[in-house]
C-alpha cells in the first residue's frame, strides 16, 4: 500500500523531474537544436532530403517531433488501461524511461549522413520522455491529497529546473574545451546518463508493480476495457471535460514556444555573428530555467488565493501577450532576453497548475493512469497541431515569424475555453 502525505515518498517522485528535465532543456530546448541548425545549415545547406523531396531544416525537426507526440498519444491510453489493471504503473515508467534515455546516448552519433536514423533517435528520445510522463504524473493523485498537488506538482517542476540547469552549465563548461559545436554532440550522452543514474531515486521508492495471477493472458483487451470504462465516465464529468478542452489548447501553445523558440530565435532575431547567438541562447534558457523555479512556486501561491483556474486563466493571458509582443517587436539580443524573462516566470506555473488542477478534479478511483493518458492524449495531439502547423507556416510563407501569428490564436481560443469551465470544487 501506498502511504499517502509521505515525505519520503514525495521526495522520491519529485526527483523523476531532476532526472528528466535535463531532456526538454537540452535536447528540446538548448543545446540540441542549436547543433542541429548549424551542422545542417553547413552540411545539407539548411535543407533535409526525405522522401524524394526536400524539407526546411526547422520544418523537418517540427514534423519529426509531431511524429513523435502522436506515437504517445495513440499509445499511451492503451499502455495506461493496461498498467492500472496490472498495477504496472512503474514497469510502463521505467520502459519509457530507458527508451529516452538510451536514445539521447543514441544521439551522441548524429550525423547528417545518416540524417534520416539521426532524427529516427530523436524522435525515440521524445517518445520516452512524453511516454514516462503518463506514468510518473498518475501518482500524484496517488502520493498526497488534493489540497498538497499545488506545492508537490511547483516542487518537482523546481527539482527539473534546478537539475536541468546544473548539467547544462556542466555541459557548457565542457563545451569550452571542445571548441566547436559538432564535437558537443558527445555531451548528449551525459542526458542519457543523468536520466538513468537519477531516475533509480524514484525507481526505489515508489511502489512496485505487482501483476496478480491470470492477468498476463487477458491484459491487452482488459487494457482496452479499461481505457472504455474512463471514456464513458469523462463523458459524463462536465468539469473535468471542459479543462482538457482548454489544456488541449492552451498547452498546444506553450509547449509548440518551448520547442520552437531557438529554432525562431536562430532566424528571426539580428545577431551580431554566430558566437553572439549561441552564447545569448543559452543565457536565454538559462534564464527560463531559474525563473521558473520562482513562477512554479508563486503562481502556486497565487491559485491559493484566487484559484487554480484563475491563476491559469492569468497565465494564458501573459502567454498570448508575450507572443504578441515577439511578433511585433522582437528582433534584437536585448528584447529576446525579455521575452525569455517573461517565459520563465509562466512557464513553470501553468505547466505545474495544469497537472494539479485536472488531479485534483479526478473522482475517487485507483486508475490514475488511464485518467492521466487522456490528459496526455490531448497535450500530445495539441503539440503534433501545434509544431505542424508551426512548420507549415514557414515552409509556405518562407519566414518563421508568421508562425507566431498562430499561436496567438491558439491561447485566445484555450482562455476562451477555460471560462467554460465550471467553477464548483
């Protein structure tokens, strides 16, 4: 049995996000895409060969992430069904763990010679980290009581930025012996590592799984069944409907800015020369990641005083205008720095308030994962639209910047959507 409100316990599943995160900072975020522009910017003249035809680099790695999402979104109620009726919440965590963590190694071999199995490992990467997170997020609910998952979602969330951020800068100081950007490549297997080591905190502590006898043979259809029983349920939980209509939205929007945001700045923003904009990119997240530390912990603040939903709604509104802002103004070093100011101090707040929020608005069951794999479906579809549509936009009009047009879209419709929301506990 599952103490829950215990501290050790709590500890230990905060500390999956000090093993993960060093993912969507430097794969997602830093360090990989700066790489991945340059050397098929200098080896394939910034355009990637598939299929007979040929691809914008930063359109191909939105597609190939997008990919990536709808792998997840279409496996991961299945795996959730199967994992609350064999109680295989952590063999599910751990399977997609490994597979993140051993295709970051993966990518310390990249090479625009094989530029097609290069991606194929980013998107491996990509498909273990979203995939874990189904798994390791359906223990909230499970770990503490509902008036805890606002301070225990903004503390794992600081775990990652705090975690994240000491490897990158561990990275960057090695980098300053490697010279040149291709050699960095090498560094990707020390997120693999970090992943694995770290992860064996959480491993340890949370619950085994444990698979009662006669379940093996009848798992995939019960699987099935189970994923039914929690559609049928959401159909009829207005409250709980409507916030992943909104999430649906809204999210599809922070996380297509988190993901494309270098690949914007590495073209839309007048740098000086290339050394100026590596070093001012990486100054960029690493501001995001401290300031996120604070915005997790007082937008946490702020939804006791006013409401989980409020908070968020305030949330979507300073999103919609810092995207705004960048369409219109931002073109140089000193406003991108702003921009990632303001990022940093809402991306961990909507990010951790959304995960309390739709937990706290769970009924009274022992299938969390299937609940939280349809909380992960809709994150999932709403980044392969988001990034999708994100690329198309620059492969048609040819310039970045009008992709941020549709994201200002994106976060009016999701706080439209979100005063739809019921507002009873």
């Amino acid at each position: 049995m599952l103490l829950k409100n215990d501290k050790k316990t709590i500890r230990a599943w905060t500390f999956y996000d000090w093993a993960n995160s060093v993912y969507p900072l430097v794969i997602s975020s830093a360090i990989f895409p700066i790489f991945y522009e340059k050397v098929t910017k200098n080896d394939l003249n910034g355009l990637i060969p598939f299929c007979g035809g040929s691809f914008i680099n930063t359109a191909f790695y939105g597609y190939v992430v997008a990919v990536s999402y709808l792998i997840v979104a279409f496996s991961s109620p299945l795996l959730s069904g199967m994992a609350d009726y064999s109680d295989g919440k952590k063999r599910f965590l751990k399977m997609f763990c490994y597979l993140g963590s051993l295709s970051c190694i993966a990518l310390s071999f990249f090479s625009t010679e094989h530029i097609i199995l290069s991606m194929l490992a980013l998107m491996l990467a990509s498909v273990g980290y979203w995939g874990s997170l189904v798994f390791y997020n359906a223990y909230l609910p499970e770990i503490a009581d509902p008036d805890q998952h606002d301070k225990i979602s903004a503390r794992g969330f600081a775990m990652g930025y705090v975690g994240s951020s000491l490897l990158l800068i561990a990275i960057l100081v090695l980098a300053v012996f490697t010279k040149t950007i291709p050699k960095i490549q090498y560094t990707f297997a020390l997120v693999g590592l970090w992943w694995i080591v770290f992860s064996q905190v959480t491993f340890r502590r949370l619950p085994a799984s444990v698979k009662q006898d006669g379940q093996k043979k009848h798992l995939l259809s019960s699987g099935y069944k189970e994923l039914k029983n929690v559609w049928i349920d959401l159909k009829q939980r207005l409250q709980l409907r409507r916030f992943l209509t909104s999430y649906f939205m809204y999210n599809m929007g922070v996380q297509t800015v988190m993901i494309m945001a270098v690949p914007f700045a590495t073209k839309a923003i007048n740098w000086k020369d290339e050394n100026q904009q590596q070093q001012s990119l990486i100054i960029s997240i690493l501001i995001i990641q401290f300031l996120g530390v604070a915005g997790a912990f007082m937008m946490s603040k702020l939804s006791s005083i006013i409401g989980n939903i409020k908070t968020i709604g305030l949330n979507i509104v300073i999103w919609a205008a810092i995207c705004v802002y960048t369409y219109l103004l931002v073109d140089s070093p000193m406003e991108f720095y702003i921009v990632a100011a303001c990022v940093g101090l809402v991306m961990g707040g909507i990010q951790a308030l959304s995960r309390s929020t739709y937990s706290k608005m769970l009924p009274e069951t022992k299938d969390h994962a299937s609940y939280f794999s349809f909380y992960d479906v809709s994150e999932k579809i709403g980044l392969a639209i988001g990034t999708t549509t994100f690329g198309l936009i620059e492969d048609v009009t040819g310039g970045i910047r009008n992709s941020v047009l549709s994201l200002i879209l994106i976060f009016i419709v999701g706080f439209v959507l979100l005063l739809r929301v019921p507002k009873e506990q």
